[in-house]
C-alpha cells in the first residue's frame, strides 16, 4: 500500500509519500509521484495495475491546462481505468448488485498538486468522484497514523522547507510504528511558482538528520515541562509533619 502526504503553504505545496511497491508478497522501491506539467504532480495510493493505467491515461495530454480545466477529464479517466480492470477481471460478475464488493476488486486514491499563484489539491476517488481539497491531506493506508501526527501542526503557517520536513518526518514515523505497506525511501517534491522538483538524495539526507533533531528535541522538551511540573507539585504539596501540627 501507500502513504501520499499533500501539504498546502502559501508559497507552494509539498507532495511526499513512502517508496514501498507491493505486489502480492513481493516487496520493491519506486516511484509514487509524478509530474503533470509544470506546475502539477499528483501520486496514486492503491492497487498498482490500476495506477499503471492512470499514468498511461495522464501521459497522453499533449498540452498543459490548468487543475481546473483538468478535472472532470481526471475524474472520467480514472473512472474508466477502473471499468477496464472490472470488465478483465473474472471476479467481476460474482460482486454484481455490491458496488462496495465491486470497488474493492480494485482500490485506488489519488490527489494531484498545483501552485500557481495558489496551492491547489484535488482528490479523485477510484469510483470517479472529485473533489477541491482546503487543507493538508494524506491518503493510502498510513492515512490515520499521518492525521494524527499532523494534528498538532493545525492552523500552523508553515515555508515551504518547513512543510518538506513536517511531511518527511510524519512519512518516516508512519514507517517506523509499522503501517503494513510502507516503506523507504521517502520522496519529496516541492511545487512552486517555478515549476515542480523532486529533493535529491542530499537533500533529502539532510531532512532524515533534521527530522532526527526535531524528535530529540520533542523529548527533551517533554522532559524538561514533567521535571517543571513535579517540581511545582512537590513545592506546592504539604509534608506531613505540617499537617500533623495544623491538626
């Protein structure tokens, strides 16, 4: 499975994601993002053979048009890919009359990123559905393990190299509490008014040393703030033998 992070600033949008392929028991690295053009990338969380088929679909525009433009014709074609793979399954017409049984034959998410003088994210569910997406947003089965350690980061304004790290570190940690599905290495693009770029391995390690940095520092904060706090109580906390003399 997947893990896709979109993280909307005010001077780009940061797309990251996990590079673990599964294919039935076999485990493989690859790529989960891609550009659209120059200002669009978008990635896929799902069954791999329908993201093949997406990407196949998205190769074909020959002229760059804006997300807007672009996504009721996203929204069809992703709709498609997923009739094709129902109509070559042979599983297909035991789910007849279950459309949730029918959709679970072939999973799929996906969330395109545009900045041009705003951030713009678009999710397209695997029946078809599209929707304008206000804020920062993950998909695949990492969803909720991302969620929760995004939580705190509410209504933060972030940079853009600010929110490269935040989406590094949510994807890592995602990693590391063991969501089945995840793994390394992580990718990070950068989507701005100049155009979209992947972080090169440097910069990418030096995200892994700064991620590292945050966390120690989370701890040693947490650490700080409880001596504070038991220190307070001890101080404030009556010894018996001055309750003894009070009575």
């Amino acid at each position: 499975m997947t893990l896709i992070l979109a993280i909307p600033t005010s001077t780009g949008i940061v797309l990251a994601s996990d590079g673990q392929l599964t294919s039935g028991d076999v485990r493989s690295s690859g790529q989960k993002i891609w550009a659209l053009n120059k200002c669009c990338a978008w990635g896929g969380a799902g069954e791999l053979a329908l993201i093949q088929r997406v990407r196949e679909e998205i190769e074909k525009l020959t002229v760059a048009q804006p997300l807007g433009n672009l996504r009721d014709f996203l929204a069809v074609r992703i709709k498609e890919c997923v009739t094709a793979l129902l109509q070559l399954d042979f599983r297909t017409p035991f789910s007849q009359g279950n459309p949730a049984a029918l959709l679970s034959l072939h999973p799929g998410d996906f969330v395109f990123a545009e900045f041009t003088d705003i951030p713009k994210i678009l999710h397209v569910t695997s029946y078809g559905t599209p929707e304008w997406i206000e804020r920062p947003y993950a998909t695949g089965n990492g969803a909720p393990f991302a969620y929760a350690l995004l939580q705190k980061y509410q209504n933060v304004e972030l940079s853009l190299d600010r929110a490269s790290l935040l989406a590094f570190k949510v994807i890592e940690e995602a990693i590391d509490v063991g969501a089945y599905g995840l793994g390394p290495p992580i990718h990070v693009w950068q989507i701005n008014a100049q155009g979209t770029r992947v972080l090169s391995e440097a910069e990418v390690a030096a995200l892994t040393d700064a991620a590292k940095s945050l966390r120690d520092a989370e701890i040693k904060l947490l650490l700080s703030e409880v001596e504070c706090f038991v220190e307070a109580v001890v101080a404030t906390t009556p010894s018996p033998k001055t309750e003894d003399r009070q009575s």
